[in-house]
C-alpha cells in the first residue's frame, strides 16, 4: 500500500513538473495569484469540520445533562 502511494506522489511531482515546463510566463496585463488558494480551502475545511464537531459534541452534552437531571429528580 505504501508503494503505491510513494508511486502516486512521483507521478503527481513528475505531472506538476511537465506542467511548469510547458507553461508560458504570465503577461504583464494579467494579474497573477500571489497565493496558493488549496492552503485556504483546507484551512476552511478544517474550520468547518471543528464546527460541526462542536455543535454535535455540545448538543450531546445539552441532551445527556438534561436526561441525567430529569432522571435524578425522581
């Protein structure tokens, strides 16, 4: 399993690499990105994700804590 992920990563490296040869330096007229936006989109991911997680953990907590004192009056 890990050979084929070792085997992906060359290809993706040797693949970005074509791609960099054969692209044409940007024109002046064309502003160019200044930043990677994958590094924005996982930051966004993982945000999104501790969201959730947080909103369902606090929500068990709300329903646990409200079933334990409902059961400890009778």
């Amino acid at each position: 399993m890990a050979i084929y992920f070792i085997r992906a990563k060359r290809a993706a490296t040797e693949q970005a690499r074509r791609r960099a040869e054969t692209m044409r330096p940007a024109s002046t007229s064309q502003p160019r990105d200044m930043f990677d936006r994958g590094i924005v989109m996982e930051f966004a991911a993982v945000i999104f994700q501790v969201f959730w997680l947080s909103l369902f953990s606090g929500t068990f907590l709300l329903l646990f804590a409200w079933t334990f004192r409902s059961l400890s009056f009778r």
